[in-house]
C-alpha cells in the first residue's frame, strides 16, 4: 500500500498542474485575442485548456479560480445599472419574464429529445436537458433518482457549445457596438476603487449567509448595482482583471473536460450535444419572435434568450456592447425561474412521458 504524500508534498504537486495552465491559457488568451476572436481571455483558454485535457495532460484550475472570474464579471455588470437604467428595465419587465419563462418550455422540449434518444432514465434526461446551473440541476436531480455524473457532464458540455456558437456568431454577423446602454463610471478611480471591491464582496456574502446559488456573480452584481442604482460613484473594474476572470472561468470549464468525459458514455453525450444545438435554435427562434413583437434588437435578445451560463453569456454582452442591463436581468431572473420551477415541471413532465 503507498504511503500517502506529505502534504507540502502535495501542494507542489498541485501547483505543478496549476502553474502551467495558467501559462497555457494566458498565451491562448493572447492569441486569441491578436486573432480579434470575441471573448477571447475565456474561449481561448477554454479551448486550448480543453483541448490539451482531452489528450490526457494533467492540468488543473486554479482553485477558486472561477469564484474569482464570477466575481470580477458580477461586479464588472453592477456598474451598468444606473437609476435611469432601472427605470428604463421596468419598461421591458413583460419581457424579461417571458423570456425567463421561456427557458422552461425550451428545457421541456430538450429533455423530450434527450430521453427518446439517449436511453437514459427520465430524471437525467430532464435535468440534463434543463439550461439551468450544473450544481442546482444535479442537486435536484439527486432527489429523483437521477444519474448526476451525466447530467453535470452535460451541463458542461452545453456550456462550452453555447459560449463558442453564440458569442463568434453575433460577432461575425456584425452587431458588435449597438449597444445604448454605458456604465456608470467608465474610468478607473484607485481611491474609490477598494469601495468598489467592497460593494461586490458584501453582495456575495449576503448570498453565501443565505445560501442562495451562483453567488459570486449574482452577489456582486446585486452589492454594486444597488451601489451604482442610488447613484453612488464608485470605479470601473481595471480591464485586466476583467479579462482575467473570463481567463480564470475559461481554465475552469475547460478543465473539465478529458479522455474519460466522452468515453463514459458516448450516446449519451453525443445526444446531449445535439440536445444543446436544439436549445440554441429554439432560442434563436424565441428571440426572433420577441424581437419582432418588441423594439428591443434581435441580438441583444439572442444573447438574453441563450441557453449559457450568466456569467458567460453577460459578458459577451459587455464585450460585444448588447444590452448588457436586460441581458443581465433576463439571466438573472431566468435562474431563479429554472431554480424554482424545476421541481414542479419535472412532475408534469415525468406524467407525460409515462401517458
């Protein structure tokens, strides 16, 4: 029987998975970046990290890492939300239910697809098929009897698809810049920049003493937007942190991913992509038709109605300038309906399926 590592012995060998990675994902970054690729300080890392993953390298995020990303993202969006933005937002709140309700029907009809064709049970199809957080979907699948090995494998996998398809497609259709929306304060201030820290860390610890998922991004948007909605000037987050935490997130997703991910069970997770490619198309097609009911642009409903994380998908909508505070808000409320809404569209959908 080995004897067990030092534990000195231990922590050198994490950070000598941890550092290379870092060094990987800066240079995709960069790379990515001097291609002129849309996000690319997350889908450069995402993509070479996954790719070296699935040739079986052993690297490793860095721990926290994505804790830290949602953090700089969810304060970075905070900024956006100035009282003339909020008042504003009530104009379009039909809309952002609607679209946050939507999200069920477009899970629905996925998991009907999942379950014909991946012959999996009916808790994993539906929670698997779910565009809700991979934590939440497999808590809860957990309860039903569900397989929650595959359904946060394809949570991961829908994750990846959506933030390469949707962000490079807006991109190259031309949309970048139309947004109207601005933060509130643009330049970084390094003497009300600790306020600002502040601001986003009291959010996230309000969510974790509630226990409230996704609170590192949802916290510190929610601590800086009420700080930026009462009009209180704080400071813009420095560019390299916010390019740093889509590097942070991009290593975490694509660490995810290895040899093993698709090996364990192919059917299953060649159905979940096309499960994910049939989310983005019905997404696609509810936001043509709320764009054409509204006057609200198609792309800034095309990112509010993707199927991706809220993290992810903000922050295309910061780079890309797409209504970043009613992409926000749909996300926002979108995970609170799916988190909620769940259980009980898991009961009607378990009776159809056994009619």
């Amino acid at each position: 029987m080995p004897l067990p590592l030092h534990p000195l012995a231990s922590t050198f060998s994490g950070w000598r998975r941890i550092v290379p990675t870092l060094v990987i994902a800066t240079l995709a970054g960069w790379l990515a970046q001097t291609a002129t690729l849309p996000l690319p300080w997350m889908i450069g890392p995402l993509f070479a990290i996954a790719g070296l993953r699935m040739g079986d390298l052993p690297l490793r995020p860095l721990p926290g890492g994505r804790q830290a990303g949602q953090w700089a993202i969810g304060t970075a969006l905070g900024l956006y939300f100035s009282p003339a933005v909020l008042a504003e937002l009530t104009e379009h709140a039909m809309l952002v239910t609607t679209v946050a309700f939507a999200a069920l029907a477009v899970g629905f009809a996925c998991a009907m697809f999942t379950r014909r064709f991946a012959g999996v049970d009916t808790p994993t199809a539906f929670f698997a098929s779910l565009p809700g957080g991979a934590s939440e979907m497999a808590t809860l699948a957990d309860r039903f009897g569900g397989a929650v090995d595959r359904i946060a494998a394809a949570h991961a996998l829908r994750v990846m698809m959506v933030v390469s398809v949707v962000p490079i497609a807006l991109s190259f259709s031309g949309v970048h810049g139309t947004d109207l929306y601005t933060p509130l304060i643009r330049e970084v201030d390094m003497a009300r920049l600790p306020l600002l820290v502040a601001a986003g860390l009291a959010g996230v610890a309000l969510f974790r003493v509630l226990r409230i998922a996704n609170g590192w991004v949802l916290g510190s948007l929610l601590g800086v937007a009420l700080a930026t909605g009462s009009g209180i000037e704080l400071s813009a987050l420095p560019a390299w942190m916010v390019n740093g935490g889509q590097l942070l997130i991009g290593c975490s997703l694509g660490c995810r991913f290895s040899r093993e991910f698709f090996r364990a069970a192919p059917r299953f997770m060649a159905v979940a992509a096309l499960s994910a490619v049939l989310s983005i198309v019905l997404c696609l097609a509810l936001a043509a038709l709320f764009a054409a009911a509204t006057e609200v642009p198609l792309a800034t409903l095309a990112l509010a109605a993707a199927p991706g994380g809220v993290a992810e998908m903000c922050i295309t909508a910061k780079v890309l300038q797409l209504g970043v505070p009613l992409v926000t808000v749909c996300h926002v409320l979108r995970v609170v309906v799916l988190t909620l809404g769940a259980q009980w569209t898991f009961g009607l959908f378990r009776r159809l399926v056994a009619a």
